[in-house]
C-alpha cells in the first residue's frame, strides 16, 4: 500500500522527536518497507515544497512544523508586485483598487508587511495610513507570506496513528513495555473511531438465544 502525504507527514513527525538531527530519509523508508523508495522521496520533496521539511546538512532532513501556504498566496504575489513599484504614499485602497482584491486581506498583508520591515508607514491619507516600500521590500522580489496555522482537527489521531505504525515496525511486541506504548496509541484512536459498545455482538447472541 502507499501512504498517504498525511502518512508521511506524520511519520516524519514522530521521527523527528525520535531522531532529531540524525534524522535521514533511511528511517521513512523503514516504516514503510514494502514502498518504493522513489515514492517516498517525492512525498518528501512535495512537503519540502510546502515548507513542512527542510535539510539537515548533506543527508538529513526535519519536519518543521510549519503549515502549508494559504490560498491568499496567489493573490499577496499580485498585491506584491504591484507594491514594490508604488511612490511613497500609497494606501491599502489603492492597492485593492488596482489588483481588485479584497480590501481586508490586502490589509492583513499590509500588516504583516509593515511587521517583517518589508513597508514603512509615511503619514496618512485622511483617515488612512500611507505606506513606502523599504530598502528590504525593494530587494525581494517575490512576495513575502506569512506562514498560518492551518488547523486539523484530526491531527492527535494521525501522530497516534503514525507512532503506532513505528512501533509495530520497529519494537519488539513480546516486550510488556512496548506492548503498552502500542495500546497507548490504540487508545487514542479508539476513543476517537470506537463508538460501539463491546458487549453489543454477545448480547445480540445472547438474546438469539433466549427467543429460540
């Protein structure tokens, strides 16, 4: 079977606590043996595209954490350009009314802008701030974005589940203490998939058995 991304990225999750800087693309490949191994470097290399892996010198790799890119991406690189061009003085207005974007997200890039040193605010417009582009802005040509957590609410299943898969993989199960890291994991998910009641099959049989 070949992993979900979701799969991978949890794995790499649980390596990286596991192996910290020692982490290499070996260790992926031994939670999930009977993968090829290109499959699993190009799952690697799309969320190293996303900014969730990075490498760690010449051989290691890190999950970072860090979330995808938002859907605003597209529109903060038009709102970008656009602002990297502008005299002194131009308004979140004025950039909305050019790349007809919304007013409130070109805001909150305004914001973050304004924050990272990328824009410097020049005086006002009435009753709304001016902005230049600073030395720094000028120099990158593509648009800074901010990085947003993204959240998922399944996300204490997956580390559950992707700690499970490396400890079936990689511990000795006659072992009592590795034996209760894997139920500890089985716990997790079956208090959040396992609604049925345990008893409900004998019960069901039980009361076959009385009608006949």
């Amino acid at each position: 079977m070949i992993p979900s991304l979701d799969m991978v990225r949890g794995s790499l999750q649980v390596l990286t606590l596991q192996h910290g800087e020692g982490l290499q693309i070996q260790h992926l490949f031994g939670v999930f043996p009977n993968t090829p191994h290109t499959t699993l470097r190009a799952q690697v290399n799309i969320l190293a595209r996303k900014g969730e892996v990075e490498k760690v010198g010449t051989k290691g790799l890190r999950y970072t954490g860090k979330p995808t890119l938002s859907s605003q991406a597209p529109a903060r690189e038009k709102a970008w350009r656009l602002i990297r061009i502008q005299r002194p003085g131009w308004t979140v207005a004025d950039i909305a009314c050019v790349t007809h974007g919304s007013a409130n997200n070109i805001a909150r890039f305004v914001e973050f802008l304004l924050r990272e040193g990328y824009v410097a605010q020049v005086g006002r417009k009435g009753t709304a701030p001016c902005y230049r582009t600073t030395a720094k802005g000028v120099q990158e040509r593509f648009a800074p974005q901010p990085v947003e957590q993204i959240y998922d609410e399944f996300l204490t299943e997956k580390k559950a589940a992707a700690k499970l898969v490396l400890h079936m993989l990689t511990r000795d199960l006659d072992n009592e203490v590795n034996r209760g890291l894997v139920a500890n994991q089985l716990s997790v998910l079956n208090a959040r998939f396992c609604t049925q009641d345990e008893n409900t099959t004998t019960q069901t049989m039980e009361e076959t058995d009385g009608e006949n």
